[in-house]
C-alpha cells in the first residue's frame, strides 16, 4: 500500500511541474491573443471596418462583378 501512495504522489509532483512549466511558457502568448482580440474588437467598432462592411454590399456587387471581369479578359 506505501507504494501506491509513493507512485501517486511522485505522480502529482511530476504532473504539477510539467503543467507549471507549459504555463508560465504559453501564458504570456495566451494573454497577448487575449489583448490582439479585444483590440481588434474595438477597432472593428471604433471605425466601422472588418467583415460587416463588405458583407453589407449587395450580391451583384460582391459576387457577380468581379466574375464578370475576370471572364470577360
């Protein structure tokens, strides 16, 4: 039974050290995503850019133009 015990604790051990280590490796990356994104957000907001203005053309403008001019070359 000391041995379970002994095998589970080195376990926990190992297992909190590697899980530390990723942590303080990724974490900076994780909170740097975290800032781009709410910066894209608010920029997005701010000057009304991204992917809501080109969606509000309308089909003949997004879709069929540009078809148009590159078979009719």
């Amino acid at each position: 039974m000391p041995l379970i015990i002994t095998v589970s604790f080195v376990f926990i051990a190992i297992f909190c050290l590697v899980f530390g280590f990723v942590r303080i490796l990724i974490g900076d990356q994780l909170v740097l995503k975290d800032r781009l994104h709410h910066m894209e957000i608010t920029m997005t907001q701010k000057y009304n850019i991204g992917f809501k203005v080109e969606v509000q053309a309308d089909f003949s403008t997004r879709i069929l133009r540009p078809i148009s001019s590159k078979t009719s070359v």
